[in-house]
C-alpha cells in the first residue's frame, strides 16, 4: 500500500480537505496531548510544595533550588538530541523511551529519602521530558498532512501545552494539601504506564534513519554543553549577577561550544544532528527567532505574577493557582479559536495580530501597584494577555513545521521546543535583573511588564520576515490512483 493510500485508509485525506478527525489520528492526538501535559506539568507542579520538601528531606536553601533547577537544565539541554532521536530510531521507540524514564524517575523521585536522589530523579525527568516533548509534536506533524487537520490538531496540542503550565501551581498545591508532596511525582506513573500501553498499540513501530542512520555523536556533545553551559550562565545571572564568574563561565562555555556545533554540523558531520538544509529554510529560522521571543514574553509572566499574588495580594499556594484559572481558560478557549482565525488572517497575519494584542495586555497590566487588588489589577489585563498567547503559539508552530520532510520532524520539534525555552530561561534571567535595577528588595513590576510589552511588539516585527502566504514544500506525492 503506498504512502498516499496509506493516509486515505486512515481518513488523513478527508483531514486534509475538511479538518476532520479520523478516530486514530484524535487517539493520537490525545496521546500527545497527554504527554505534552504532563511534561509542561512538570516544570512547575513542585514550585508549591517546595517548603513541604525542604522540611521533609532537609534540603538548605541553596540545594532546594535544583529540584526546579535540575529538570529545567537538563529538559533544555537535551531537546536537541531528544528530537533528533525520534527521527533516527522512530517516533515510537522515542516516545515509549522518553516515557517509561520520565514515569520510572517520578516514582523514584516520589520515594526519595534524602536531596541528592531527588535532584538527581528531577535531572532524570528533565531528560526524559527532552525526549519525549519533541516526539509529540513529532507525532502530530508527520500523522495529520498539512492543511486544516494539522492547524487544528496543533491548536488543541497548543491549548494543552497552556493548560499544564497554568495548572501546576493548582494541582500541585491540591496534592500536597490533600495527600503529600510525593504525589506530586507519584502521579505521573499511572498516568505514565497507560499513555506507554496506549503507545504500544497505536504508534506503530517504523523508522526512517535519517542519512547514514547514525547518531550524530560529536554534534550531540556539542550542542547539549553549549545548551546546557548557557542555560546554566543565565540561571546563575539571578543570583550572582551577570559579571558573576559562574555566570560568566557559563556564557562563554555555552557561546563556544554552540559555535563549535555550528561549524561541526555545516563542515563535517556525515548525518547531522541539525541539518542545515532545515535551518536555511526561512520559515524555519524566522519562525524560531519568533518563538524565542514569545518565549521571553510568555515563560516569565507565570514566575511575576506568582509573585505578585503571594508577596503584595498575600494568597497562599492554592489561592495562587485558582487565581491563574482566568489566564488558563482564555488561553485554551483563545488557542482552539486559533484555528478559524487563521483560515482568514494567514499565519503570519494572526501572529502580527496576537503580538499586539499580547503587548496591549501586558502594557496594561503594567499598571498595577502595591494597592491593587485581583479584580482591578489583575482580572483584565490577564484576559488580554491571555487572549494573546492562546492565539500566538499555534500559528508560529504551524510556520515552523511546514514543509518539513519527514526524516526531519523531530530535528524541527527540538529546535522549536529549545528556542521556546531559551527565551523563557533568558527572559526571566533579564527581567529579574530589570526588576531589581534599583538595589532594593522589592520588584519594579511596572519596568518588567513594560519591557515585556516591548518584547511583544518585536515578535510582530519579526513576523514580518515569515512568508505572507502558507509555504509549503512538496516532499512527497500520492501515487496515482
């Protein structure tokens, strides 16, 4: 059966002409769906329970850090060769990887007795989510044809990836209150062992090796030091300032080792890690310079209006998540109207258009002082800016992921996935220095959401190197019936 008979048996042809979903592409979907939750979940779910951790297993202040700081590096460090991994060994064996370590470290990670073993599960995870979140959009990308499945597919991928960043300061707060701090991690393995079945029975096990079908070994080395030294520099900037001698090793370390993975994979590498035929294409690099920027918009505003809720409002943990539900409802309804915005905007007239609107929203919420309250200070801004968000993420994908050849996908999905976090881990690094420019304790909140609505009205800048019309690459034809 050929590759275009293959689709029309799965309903991918009636996906492409209307949008619809065929039964095995919404199973996976929500497959991927589920992962890429859980995964999202993850990088904040333990930020609510870190008090109930330090008292238990007597980690100090500086230790307590690293159960965020671990999955976070090592999650960024290693998206790179996570995507490329589903290309090289499939997209299958990648996603069951991925899963069962990220599922098996959460259970030990649960069960932790002392700091050392769970900063070292948490590193554990981080890897396995490196794995596993490029295989889902991995997934997606090469299941759905391009076309209004695949806009809609990664819409409700985008809504998803929203919600699990919004509620992990709710659903880790309600399982430590609840149950204990563990169940934060222990979750994960129930959910883990049935997405891995589910898995096994959907995916099916093929692979297509990319070139020569070896890993690409000195350009795996190169670019996971170079991501994970600056990563590590920009962290230490929060705490040693950004002439600090960590923070400068890290910065240098990081820009010479990714200057190296340049030059290693456009000169000499047989199966590069990162094709450059990928990177030329301008959809590509412009679309990840955007996500890089909307990584610096986005990713922060969890970490200052947290802040803002338990420091000036005074709420507690729980109170905390409930009260980023706003950001978390609009972001989803916003991201699955996506979709039917796009089919009279484009891409890149939608990407304009919510960048706008997102630096509106932040400019607003800029407002705000020590004598606001939720409903003046925060309630309007956070349906701007949410409405911003939920409608950005999904264009920029789709750009990104157009016209990509199969063999390629998940060397397009780490690269994605790791610009978005870069943005976030710099951004936060930058708006924190902004924030504490004067010296004193207190964070300047109007400077940042100013500087962050500055950032946003770039990403509608920066859209304008996209293509005005969809592109698209024709890297296969349907065999004729």
């Amino acid at each position: 059966m050929g590759q275009g008979e293959a689709r029309a048996a799965d309903g991918s042809a009636d996906t492409e002409a209307t949008g619809a979903l065929a039964p095995r592409q919404a199973a996976l979907l929500w497959l991927a769906c589920a992962a890429q939750f859980m995964v999202v979940l993850d990088v904040s779910v333990v930020n609510v329970a870190l008090p109930s951790i330090q008292t238990a297993l007597g980690f100090d202040t500086a230790g307590l850090q690293w159960v965020v700081g671990s999955y976070a590096l090592v999650f960024a460090g290693f998206l790179l060769l996570g995507g490329r991994l589903a290309d090289l060994y499939g997209r299958r064996r990648a996603f069951v990887w991925g899963l069962a370590l990220f599922s098996l470290s959460s259970l030990v990670g649960g069960l932790a007795t002392g700091p050392g073993l769970l900063i070292a599960m948490r590193a554990a995870q981080g890897l396995g989510a490196a794995v596993l979140a490029p295989a889902t959009l991995t997934i997606l990308t090469t299941t759905f044809p391009e076309g209004p499945g695949r806009t809609k597919a990664l819409a409700i991928w985008t809504a998803v990836s929203s919600a699990g960043g919004a509620a992990g300061n709710l659903i880790g707060g309600v399982l430590t209150d609840a149950l204990s701090w563990r169940w934060i991690l222990l979750i994960n393995v129930p959910v883990g062992a049935v997405a891995v079945l589910a898995a096994l029975r959907l995916l099916p096990d093929t692979h297509s090796r990319a070139a020569s079908g070896r890993l690409d070994v000195p350009g795996a080395v190169l670019a996971t030091l170079g991501v994970t030294a600056l990563v590590y520099g920009v962290n230490q900037a929060g705490t040693q300032g950004w002439t600090g001698p960590t923070t400068l090793t890290g910065l240098v370390v990081g820009a010479v080792a990714l200057t190296a993975f340049a030059v290693t994979e456009s000169r000499f590498a047989a199966a590069p890690l990162m094709p450059p035929r990928l990177v030329r294409l301008r959809p590509v690099w412009a679309g990840n310079v955007t996500m890089l920027l909307a990584g610096v918009c986005f990713i922060p505003m969890w970490y200052f209006l947290s802040l803002y809720m338990q420091d000036v409002l005074g709420y507690g943990a729980l109170a905390t998540g409930v009260g980023f539900l706003p950001h978390t409802l609009v972001g989803i309804a916003a991201a699955r109207l996506a979709p039917a915005v796009m089919e009279r905007t484009g891409a890149r007239g939608l990407i304009v258009l919510s960048a706008v609107l997102s630096a509106a929203g932040f400019l607003w919420q800029s407002g705000i002082s020590t004598d606001s309250g939720y409903l003046d200070g925060l309630l309007g801004p956070a349906i701007v800016m949410s409405a911003g968000m939920g409608l950005l993420i999904t264009p920029i994908t789709t750009t990104v992921t157009s016209g990509i050849r199969e063999q390629d996908a998940g060397a397009a999905s780490g690269l994605m996935n790791t610009t978005r976090q870069l943005g976030g881990v710099v951004g936060l690094a930058a708006l924190v220095t902004l924030a504490t420019a004067d010296g004193g304790p207190d964070l300047s909140y109007r400077a940042v959401f100013v500087a962050t609505a500055a950032v946003c009205a770039s990403v509608a800048v920066t859209a304008m190197l996209l293509p005005a019309a969809r592109w698209r690459e024709p890297v296969r034809e349907s065999p004729p019936r």
